[in-house]
C-alpha cells in the first residue's frame, strides 16, 4: 500500500463517515465511585444486542431512472438485494452449523465449505442468466501457507470487592483474537497506554501485564494495521504477555483485523472498549488500579493444504479476441453484507445484464466469481491467471467490483444515559474510490460522465488507487479499474444487510453497466494509451 493510498482513503473518509468527535467535542469519560458493583459503570452487553448503526426512518436517497435509459430490470436494487441476501445467508449458513470450532467465527471462508458452497451457487446463477460458458475451476494453498483459525476463546475482566460490593467477572463478548495468537491461557493485571508512542511507553511499566492500547478509526481499519500492529509488538517485546486493542467503534461489534503481535492480543469491540477505559479510570481514581485483571484464553489450530475455487462466465463479444475481466470477491469475514457481498451481487447483476442479447458487448466479457483474498495461500485472481493464460493474453482491461453500497454515517448527536455513542447513517452512501491505475484520460472521461449520469459518491480527485483483491492481479500489465469504498466497519460484524443501500445497489449497478459498456468499445490506444 502506497503512502498515498492510505493518505487519500483516510481524508475522505475522515470528512465523510469518520467516528472522530463532532464539533459539540469528545464525550468525556464518566469517573464514578460508588458502593455498588464495578463502581456503579454500566456493564456491557453482548454484540447484537444494539446495532453498530442506527438506521432511522428516512430511506436512502432514491434511484432515478436518466431519461430514455431502458428499464433492465436485472439492474434494479430490489433485484440485485434479493442476490445480497442469498449470498449472505452462507454466512449465516457458516455461523448456524459453526463451522469453525464453537461459532465464534463465521463467514465464506476460503478454503472452507462456505466458500464453495457461495461460488457453486455463483455457476448456478451465471448458467440460469443463459451464458453458455461457465467454468469452475479449484486452485490448492500455495506452499507452506497455512490458514490461522481461532476455535474458541474468551476474555474476562476478573471481578474484585474492592470495585464494589457484587463485582463479579465480566466477559467481554466482543473479544477477537487477532491473526497468529498463540493458544492458552494468561492471566494478569492491566496497564493503559492509550495510543502509546515511544513518549509515552518510556513512562509505563507493562512487564507481565496485559497492555491495553486504544485505536479510532477513521476510516477502512487497513488504515488501522500499521499503528496497531506495530505498538503491539513493542508492547510484547517491552515485556508485555497480551495486547487488547479498544476499537472505539459504535456498538459492540467483534473486529476481524491486524496480525500476530507475538502473544496473545485481542480487538475488544466499542461497548466493551467504553467500559474498560471507564473502570480503568475509576480504579486509578479509587487506588486500586492494581486490582484490575483480566484472564484470556484461546484454542486455535492452522489448517494447511486447503483447496478453494473461483466461477468464471464467458459472455462472447462481438471481438472475441479482447476481453474486459469483471472481478468481485465473495469470501468474508462474519456476514460480509458489505465486504464483498454487494460488490459481487452487483457484478452477478452486469452478467445478467450482459448475457442478454440485446446487450451483448463489443469485447467479450469474463466475470470472476473469486475466492478472494482473505485466506493467506488461496488467492482468487492468482488463480484465475494460472488457469487461464490464454484469457489473460487476450485482456485489454480489468475491472474489480469491492465495497460499493454501504450507507455513510456519523457520530449520533443523541448518546446513551452512560454516555455512550452510536452512528447514525444519513441517506446516501460512503464516498467511494473509482481507481484508474494507467490515468488513462479517456478511462477517467468514462468516470466522470457515468457519475454524472448516475450518480455514485465518488470522491471528487482522479485517483489511481487499486487496493484489496486487484492485488492479485499484479503481474497482469494493463489497465485496472476498481471501485471501492473503505467504511469503518470494515472486517466487522457490523457488515449487514441492515446498512446497505438499495437504491445505492442500482446506481453503482448501472454506473458500472455504462463504464464496461463504453470500454468494451473503446479502442485499445484509448483504454492502454
């Protein structure tokens, strides 16, 4: 990732849906001490018992129709969510047959059945769009790639007399172990470094205790994993024997990021994240900061030689010997409403639409229904190129479809008795990113008329960031397109159906159906100049 990669996603996203304070400033940490339990805090609850955002009565900003543009029923939102939801329910699918280990994790997981199951239903609907072409093609764990599962886990702050009479231990429901913790159990007090820095861990002892660092996101949590994952580290090698990193995030959603930090290290989720900062300033308050524990546990297994499968569908074009390829993963973390499941309902709608003869295109068209990118060792474009070398000599472009319907939000104005905030989505969508990797003037011609005619909330700047699954389209030397947006629910259970626009479904649905549509005619000097 490019510096200017995560500058750009960053401003936009701290303007537009950033969970940073709103100009009436932070909301100050209550300090209580009563006789009661946990010095009289509120205790948290379990995820899904508020929403991560509120969606209020006000529908998302309606899709208009532009003037003499045919009605392509396949291209409607309600059409395409019907898709949506289908794809997510082999998340729930995962979640209810707890597929991995006790359910604690779920999701279309490359290289488990969720995904094959998610990418045959993929073919299926590909062949009932009437496109003759369909293939399914496996690909198997590049070499010693393993995938890290945690099976099942728990972290519990332990209670103590001294917090009040009727402390008993709290569970904090939202705790996601981070990538490569180590199985086991620890044991020990805790110690607050905020967002640390060498200024500050010069000051704090964390020797065999259990450091608890704090992270706002604003924006896509990629932006997050530098910072994050670095301090951990140090934390660990100052001595450290577990890192909990507060996502001050709205709701109590469990938060699938950031890599091994060399022990055991966990992302604790808004509500619990508010509730441990309180009772760590209570305690300070009281002098017994000592007596704040906690105990984690974790059993995780790597599974290795996984095998995973991509669809493709083949829709000829009147030039059969160029070709435009249209990406869109479906793995994901948790139920993935949005990361990716509206970008690859919204490319399974440019196949029916395409599929049709009457919009059969100029260049032939090949959809890729991919196992993704989140399950190290099985990449789905890597292993569309190495099936397909005759397709990709033949490729003038590529499209990736990723992130594209959520609903933007904000901070709510109104919070919580405790004082607690939630979002609050507003009627449109997330900016979104529309990546022109070559800068070709012609390729950013198509963007800016198709945004004019249809709407999407792009960003106002010509960019030629590409992120996420057009990674592993790399070594494919020609023009990349991408939309994406970088939300800060990104890789949480926060991802549902709940905060995914319809209308938004339809305009970037159609924007796209334009957007290939031009390129697929355009000569070759124009896409590639």
């Amino acid at each position: 990732m490019t510096r200017l990669f995560a500058f750009l996603f960053a401003l936009s996203l701290v303007l537009g849906a950033s969970v940073a304070a709103q100009d009436d400033g932070p909301v100050a940490r209550p300090r209580r001490s009563t006789n009661g339990p946990w010095f009289g805090l509120t205790l948290p609850t379990g995820p899904g018992t508020e929403p991560a955002v509120i969606v209020g009565q006000r529908a998302p900003h309606p899709f208009v129709l532009p003037p003499g543009e045919p009605a392509s029923p396949e291209l409607t939102g309600t059409a395409i969510r019907a898709d949506l939801e289908r794809i997510v329910s082999f998340s729930k699918e995962s979640r209810a047959t707890k597929e991995v280990g006790s359910g604690q994790l779920w999701g279309r997981i490359s290289g488990l059945s969720s995904s094959g199951k998610t990418v045959d239903w993929f073919a299926e609907q590909f062949k009932k769009a009437g496109i003759a072409d369909v293939r399914v093609q496996p690909m198997t764990m590049e070499g010693q790639a393993g995938l890290w599962l945690p099976l099942q886990w728990e972290v519990k702050v332990l209670g103590d007399p001294a917090f009040g009479a009727g402390s008993q231990d709290v569970v904090l429901q939202s705790a996601m172990p981070v990538g490569g913790t180590p199985s086991g159990t620890v044991t020990a007090p805790l110690v607050y470094v905020g967002t640390g820095g060498r200024a500050v861990l010069d000051h704090i002892d964390v020797k065999g205790k259990v450091a608890v660092q704090l992270n706002v996101p604003q924006g896509h949590m990629v932006f997050e994993r530098g910072p994050v994952g670095s301090q951990a580290t140090e934390l660990i090698k100052r001595g450290a024997v577990g890192v909990l990193n507060l996502l001050k995030l709205s709701g109590n959603e469990l938060g699938k990021d950031f890599g091994s930090c060399g022990g055991q290290c966990f992302n604790i989720g808004g509500r619990d994240s508010f509730f441990l900062e309180q009772l760590l300033d209570s305690a300070a308050e009281k002098g017994v900061s000592d007596k704040v524990r906690v105990q984690t546990t974790l059993r995780s297994e790597v599974r290795r030689g996984l095998t995973a499968k991509n669809a493709i569908a083949i829709v000829p074009g009147q030039n059969p010997n160029e070709i435009v390829i249209v990406d869109a993963h479906i793995d994901a973390w948790f139920d993935g409403a949005g990361d990716n499941g509206d970008g690859a309902s919204v490319m399974l709608a440019l196949a029916k639409h395409f599929a049709k003869p009457e919009n059969r295109p100029a260049r032939t068209l090949v959809f890729v229904a991919s196992a993704g990118h989140h399950t190290t060792g099985l990449n789905g474009p890597r292993g569309f190129i190495a099936a397909n070398p005759d397709l990709v000599a033949k490729t003038v472009l590529v499209l990736n479809i990723e992130h594209v319907a959520q609903r933007n939000f904000s901070p709510a104005r109104t919070v919580g008795k405790d004082g607690y905030r939630l979002f609050m989505s507003d009627t449109g969508e997330a900016p979104m990113y529309p990546g022109i990797t070559n800068k070709a003037p012609y390729l950013n011609d198509v963007v800016t008329r198709g945004a004019q005619r249809y709407g999407p909330n792009f960003i106002s700047q010509e960019t030629e960031v590409v992120s996420g699954e057009m990674g592993g389209f790399t070594e494919m030397k020609v023009a990349k397109a991408m939309v994406i947006q970088a939300p800060p629910l990104y890789h949480t259970t926060g991802e549902t159906l709940d905060i995914i626009s319809t209308p938004g479904l339809e305009r970037i649905a159609r924007y796209l159906a334009f957007f290939v549509k031009e390129v697929a005619a355009a000569s070759k000097d124009k896409i590639n100049p």
